[in-house]
C-alpha cells in the first residue's frame, strides 16, 4: 500500500520527542507505535499484535548484520572490554600514553590517530577508542562531547573508506548482487568507489582542522569546551549511556601491564581479518582468548572472569535495547515505504549531472531520520543502480553518494548505533554527544553536497 508522506511521520515524531525528552529509547518507542497505529488504520488490523510481530521478527533476525549477530557482537564487545578493564591494562595504557602526550591537542589527535588504526570495524572502534582515551582527555579538561565526535566521526566514516572493513566487504556483496560487480569482484569494485565516498574523507579529515584551530570551535561543541576549562566539568548532565560495569581490579596484588589491553585488542583484530572481515567470529575468539590468557597468568580466577564475562555484556544491555528499537522503527519505515516514497519524489525532477546529488541528499533524510546505514544500502542499491543506468549516470559515483548518505546518518542520528555505542564508550548522554557532534555532521554534509554536484558534471 502506497502511504505517500505518511511515511514521514513516524521518523519525525521520533526526532521530535528524542528532543523534548532528552531521551532516546522512549522516542523509538512511541515512534515505531504510531507508525503501526497508521499501518494498522490502513490495513485493519490490530496495531499492537503488529508491533509485537514486527518486533520479534526483527529482534529473532540472525543474519550477518541482524539483530541477533549485532546482539552478540555488541555485548561481547562488552565482555572483552569488561576484561580489559578489571585487568588493570586499560588504565596502564592511560598511564603509558599520558607519559607521551604533552597537550590536549595531542590528546585529540591521539584518539584521532588511535581511531585510523581500527578500522577494521565501526562497533570496535568506537567502544575501544573511548574507553582507552578517556582517562587521557580527561588530564587535558576535554569535554567527552569532543572525545565523543572525534570517537564517532573515525568509526562509520573510516570504515567506509579503509580498504578493508566489515562495512566495504558488506557494501561489495551488495554490488555483485545488483551485478555493479562481477561475482567474486565486489570488494576490487569498491576500492574503484572509494574516492567517491565524499562524506567518509571530508568529515574525517574536519577533525584534525579543528583540532588545531583552523576551524573554529563552535555552536554546543565550543560551550562544552568553555564549561571544561572554567568549571572542569567534562559532563554535558547527569543522564549516561553506561550500564554497571565493574571496575574493580581482578587481582590488586598483581601489576597491571599495559600488554593486558593491548594483546587482547591485536588477537580481535586479527581474528577478525583471519575469518574474512567477520567481527562476530573475532570477537568471540578475543574473548575466549583473553579469558584464558588472564586464567594462565593468574589475573583472575575462574569465576571472577565468568562473571566479568556477563557484567560486561549486561553494560551493554540499554544501548542494545536503543538498537533494537532504531531496527523496529527501520521495519515500520519499510512496511510504509519510506525509501521508495523519497526516491520517487525525487527522480523525475532530476538529469544524470544532479543525480549523484540527488541521490545523496535524499537518502541523507532517511538515514538520519531512521539510524539506517546496512539497512540502506540494501534496499536503496538495487533501486539506485538501474536508476543510474537509465539516466546515464555513473553508477559508482551515484553508489558512493549511497554509501556517503548511510554514514552521514550514522554521525547524525541522535539514536544510530555508532552514536549510542560512542555515548556507551565515553560515559557521557547520548543526546548530549549527539546534538553537540550534530552541526559538525552537518557540516561534512554540507561539504558533500558540494562534492557529489563536481561529481556529477565532471565524472562520467
């Protein structure tokens, strides 16, 4: 059924709500239900057994990148994070890196440059650069809405230009299922996209400008700052994204060593390149790797690292539930079209030169409406790839533009996963973080919008 711009209703209650209540799961919540009341309404049926339906088929999705294998990355990431924590290694390396780092400006480039070296996957990044870098930034009265926007702008945005990435071995399968690539050439294809991946370069490289006062400090962003130096405050409020982890040491007895945080971090790392790009396989290895590595030298006993295991993955049971939610409003907004409703809108109005533009500023209104990046690409791909054709456009620059609109969102998404999981990492309120990071976004997009317009008429 063809709900025209009712399907815009939904997002916007959410974007609206999140706002007034300063809370995210709330927001969702009511979002997804009117959202159904109008599913319902249409079809005569029962908005309730809808929701319930819509949201044991989503959360039960245990697809590669579906509820169930997000469910267990995350909160296995939170296990392999609650180990490294009780160790002692995780605040050593704070201790280590502090010795090296002279300013609050090598401070944020150092959580700059630690979030380039992990880029294998955006959850990774954004839950292990803020964790390590907090107590850094903290010396320096950084305010954690600044960790927060340098943690999320190099999680999404890097994994989509790194040559190799949970995310471009995602992307890839998708073009060869829409036939941009030949089977097997899906990831050799989009190495030939990543130039045009604008808004992944643009807003990572914002950072260091900003850093160094090429640009300015502004809007929430630079009151943050001011209320850091003058008060030392590092808190925007009292509201975080933090579940109970316990940070008590396994074994006080024994010297906390900085090969505790970084030997864990190298075998998720590597694990997660030997299973090809698999982050749920690499994590769950890590895990298993540090536990027994912690048992064997005697930083644990058995049933403390058991029990540091489910402490871990319980901190991550609120920003999961944000998620789960974010996947059902994903669900309401499929079921009313919304993707194909902008598209649509969108089309006919333009020539293959506007297109790439086009395409990216219409999906940017999806995605950050909804907190949809995989998602996205899914569905908008197929629907993009022939339109391209049609037009005469260049199907790489318009799937870029795809790509760039999917991560947009997940920078500027109050409730996107990258958002919560950065908030989860720096101890610090999701709306916060995300309405000071959000004008910076709005920035790189701005940028984008500029770049896909060359694109456009210079790249055929």
């Amino acid at each position: 059924m063809d709900y025209g711009a009712l399907a815009l209703i939904p997002p916007l209650v959410v974007i609206v709500l999140a706002i007034v209540m300063r809370t995210s799961f709330e927001p969702l919540l009511i979002g997804c239900l009117v959202g159904f009341v109008i599913i319902a309404t249409h079809n005569q049926t029962n908005f309730f057994t809808d929701f319930v339906e819509s949201t044991m088929r989503v959360i039960g999705d245990s697809s590669s990148g579906g509820s169930v294998w997000v469910i267990l990355v995350c909160g296995l990431y939170g296990s392999l994070i609650g180990l490294m924590v009780r160790s002692g290694g995780t605040l050593k390396f704070g201790d280590w890196a502090l010795q090296r780092i002279r300013s609050k400006k090598g401070a944020l480039m150092g959580a700059w440059l630690l979030g380039l070296v992990i880029f294998l996957d955006d959850y990774l990044s954004a839950l292990a650069v803020g964790l390590s870098m907090r107590k850094i930034t903290d010396a320096y009265k950084v305010p954690r809405e600044t960790l927060a926007y340098i943690v999320n702008t190099t999680a999404p945005p890097w994994s989509v230009i790194a040559p190799i990435s949970t995310w471009t071995i995602f992307i890839g399968s998708i073009l060869e299922t829409t036939h941009v690539a030949a089977t097997g050439q899906g990831l050799a294809t989009y190495w030939k996209m990543i130039p045009f991946v604008a808004y992944g370069y643009i807003s990572v490289l914002l950072i260091p400008l900003f850093i160094y006062g090429v640009f300015p400090w502004f809007g929430k962003m630079k009151k943050a700052n001011e209320r850091a130096e003058t008060t030392g405050n590092l808190f925007g409020s009292s509201l975080t994204m933090s579940g109970v982890l316990d940070i008590t040491l396994l074994n006080p007895k024994k010297e906390s060593k900085v090969i505790y945080f970084i030997l864990p971090m190298a075998v998720a790392l590597a694990a997660t390149i030997w299973f090809d790009i698999d982050a749920l396989k690499g994590v769950m290895i890590a895990v298993a790797f540090t536990f027994i590595y912690y048992l064997i030298i005697k930083l644990g006993t058995f049933h403390q690292l058991s029990e540091t295991v489910f402490s871990g993955f319980n901190s991550m049971v609120y920003a999961l539930a944000i998620l789960m939610m974010s996947y059902v409003l994903k669900d309401v907004n499929d079921k009313m079209g919304l993707t194909q409703y902008v598209l649509n809108a969108v089309s006919p109005y333009v020539s293959k030169q506007w297109l790439p533009f086009a395409v990216f500023f219409s999906l940017s209104t999806i995605s950050v409406t909804t907190g949809s990046s995989w998602g996205l690409y899914a569905v908008a791909i197929p629907i993009v790839v022939p339109l391209a054709q049609h037009l005469g456009g260049n199907v790489l620059v318009c799937c870029g533009a795809v790509v760039s609109a999917g991560v947009f969102g997940a920078n500027a998404c109050l409730y996107g996963d990258a958002t919560v999981l950065t908030s989860q990492s720096t101890e610090n309120s999701n709306l916060d973080n995300g309405l000071a990071q959000l004008p910076y976004a709005f920035l790189a997009f701005a940028l984008s919008c500029i770049a896909y317009i060359i694109f456009g008429y210079t790249v055929y």
